[in-house]
C-alpha cells in the first residue's frame, strides 16, 4: 500500500485531474473535434453525410481494435506505459491528418487514431479506478473526474479551432500554397499541439502510479478470456451491455453530425464557438453532479443518464432556435460522458478488484462495436428526405432504449 500521503483526498484529485488529460486527448481531441472540422473538410473534399458518417467509422473500428488488442498488450506491458503509448501515437495521426486529402487515407488515420485512443481511454479508465479505490468514498467522484476530463479537450477544440482557421484564410487565402494545406489542415495541427502538451502533463500520473499497478498487471497475466466466475459476472451484467452498445451507436451521432446541424441552421462561427465551448464546459462541470447517482450499484445510473443523452439528441432534432440548440447542447454535456463512468463505477461494483481490467476491456468493446454502427446509419438517414434531424431522431430513439435496457440491470450478486 502506498505511503498515507499518497492516498490523500488532495493529491487523489489531482491525479485524477491529471489522468483526465487522457480523456482530453483520446477523446475531446482525437475523436470529438472532428465533428469541429467536418463542415469545411466536407465543403472542401466534396463529402456526403455518408463519407463523412463512414470516417468515424473508420475510427470506431480502430478503436475496437485498440480495445481488442489493450488486454493482450497489457500482459506484456504496465498500463502506465500502453497509456503514455497510445497519446504518443495519437499525437502523431493527428499531426499527419493536415497533410492528405485523400479519402482511403484519411480512412487509414482515422483508424489509426481509434487503436491508439481506444489504448489511452481504456488503461486511464483503469487508472482512473485503481484511483477510486484508494478513497471509496469519493469513488464516485474521483472517476468521474476522469472521464468528464474530455470536456476539456472539447473546449480546447472549440476556442483553438476556429480561430486557427480563420487566421489561415486570412493569412494565406483558402488555402497554403498546394492544395492539401487547406484551413483545416491548421485546425488539426493546433489540436496537435494541444495532444502534445497534454501528454507531457500525463507522464507524471503515470510515473506515479506505476507502483500502484502490480496486482493489475499480475492479473491482466494470468488469463488472456474471461475465467469461470467472470463469466458468470459477464451474463449477469447483460443489461448494462446491451444498454451501453445503445449508448455508443446513439451518442456518437450527435457528436458527428451536431456542428453540421447547426451550420445548416444558419448559426455563424461565434455561436458555434459557444455551444461548442458550453457542450465542453457542461462536461468538465459533470463529475459533482453525478457523483452519488454513480454510488448506485445497479443499472439506474446508466438508465438515467442515457434517457438524458436521448432527450438532449431528440431537442436538437426537433427544435432550430439557437437558444433550445444550446440547452441540447448543455445537457448533452452534462450526461453524455458520465455514462462511460457510470459503466466504470458498476464494473467496480460487480466484480472483484483482481478482474477490473477484465470488466474494463469489456464494456470498451461492447462501446466501440455501438460506435461502428452509430455514425454511418446516421449519415445514410441524414442523406435522405428528412436530412441530419431524422438521423438525430433515430439516434435519440436508439439511446431511450438503451435506457429502457439499462434499468434490468440488478445489483451484484451475493
């Protein structure tokens, strides 16, 4: 066990804090804020919702490789170190990502950044619980800081983003000198350097916690599947997958299409800027708000926060006034990544420490095959008549039922 002052509330936080910054990169920076820059790249590159809906795909499918792949790397290496790995990677795909326009290459970095994200969002969710357990008390909370950490990559995003772009029009025209530097470009080389102080700043946590991660490790060695009793863990907790695959085909919808949304509405690069920032903003500020529901050793946690997630999805269909569009975007913050927690806390709840690792990588995988279908069925719907608030609808319906699944979920088992 460590040393007292190493389990302090004080310093639990801020490691937590710190960790967060994973959460920041993986998915704030490297996934979310492609959203951001999808409405020029598609003006540009002469997408349709589809393509667009496919490249997020793309790195869905990466990151169910990246979540596959994480335990088999794990018994090979300390989580610290695949989590320091994968930002490295995903630093480097984001940096190349200004430099091509070709569609088959984008494809292959877009799944390139989900492998190494899906590898820093998986081992700091880790991290994130062996941090928990030290102060279970504030376990709730202490992980929720971890994943509510995206948020900053989201307002990162959305107060560098656009005004990198709009310095390079200025600066140089629409585009650099040879066609493949575009504006755009810019945008992905700034959310670049924010991925690369952001992992800077993680080499501290996870030099810290290294020690801490021994038993993780000399459990991710002893078995590559689920044991007996895992197993029996694993039919029990069918509720909350089924009702967490809901969440990642419905979520990643909004997040990929709800900047176009409100392009097409009219709004102007400020108000984007804003609702970004708020949507950003909401998610930093979640982790207080949910930190006792997240104490609940059942699946109303994820019942609750799904049904949110879906009712922020639906106002954004069916509402075009700027106000209603910042209060989906608001709430939508507040909920969406407090769902990734609340599978954490329950994994913490239902099985024993020494398998943590194991419920982990599970409930990643079950979220990156959601993920997989999630974008592209939005985009084929949003190509047709009722254009991106049909495809918003049918991912708020797809998230209501999830949260319909998610209260079968019972607490563990005696």
């Amino acid at each position: 066990m460590p040393p007292s002052h190493d389990t302090s509330p004080a310093r639990l936080i801020a490691l937590a804090l710190a960790i967060s910054l994973g959460a920041a990169l993986s998915l704030g920076l490297a996934r979310f804020a492609y959203g951001l820059l999808l409405p020029a790249m598609r003006e540009d590159l002469q997408w349709t919702y589809a393509l667009s809906g496919a490249l997020n795909t793309s790195n869905a499918i990466g990151y169910l490789v990246g979540a596959l792949s994480a335990p088999w790397l794990l018994r090979r290496m300390e989580a610290t170190r695949l989590f320091i790995l994968g930002a490295v990677f995903s630093c480097l795909w984001m940096g190349l990502s200004g430099f091509f326009r070709d569609t088959s290459v984008w494809m292959l970095l877009r799944a390139l950044a989900g492998v190494s994200s899906a590898w820093v969002f998986m081992t700091g969710g880790m991290l994130a619980a062996q941090i928990g357990a030290r102060a279970p008390e504030r376990s709730g909370l202490l992980i929720g800081i971890y994943y509510a950490g995206a948020g900053l990559g989201i307002t990162v995003s959305a107060l560098s983003v656009p005004s990198v772009m709009t310095w390079a029009q200025q600066t140089t025209g629409a585009t650099m000198p040879g066609a493949q530097f575009a504006s755009w470009a810019w945008g992905w080389w700034a959310l670049t350097v924010a991925c690369l102080v952001a992992t800077a700043v993680m080499l501290w946590p996870a030099q810290v916690m290294r020690p801490w991660l021994s038993a993780l490790r000399q459990s991710a060695t002893q078995t590559a599947s689920l044991n007996v009793q895992s197993n029996h863990h694993w039919r029990h907790l069918l509720p909350a997958l089924a009702a967490y695959s809901c969440f990642g085909m419905g979520y990643i919808g909004y997040m990929t299409f709800v900047i176009a949304l409100l392009r097409q509405q009219g709004s102007s690069n400020g108000q984007i800027t804003l609702f970004y920032a708020l949507l950003g903003s909401a998610c930093m500020l979640s982790a207080p708000l949910w930190a006792r529901l997240l104490k609940r050793k059942d699946g109303w946690p994820l019942a609750v926060l799904n049904g949110l997630v879906g009712m922020a999805t639906m106002l954004a269909a069916v509402v075009d006034a700027y106000g209603w569009m910042l209060m989906s975007g608001l709430l939508f913050g507040a909920c969406f990544l407090q769902v990734v927690a609340s599978t954490t806390a329950l994994v913490r709840h239902q099985w024993p420490a020494a398998q943590w690792a194991q419920g982990i990588a599970l409930f990643t995988i079950i979220f990156a095959a959601g993920q997989i279908i999630g974008p592209t069925l939005v985009g084929w719907i949003a190509d047709g008549a009722g254009g991106l608030q049909r495809g918003l609808m049918a991912s708020a319906l797809i998230l209501w039922a999830g949260a319909v699944m998610a209260v079968f979920q019972k607490p563990p088992m005696k």
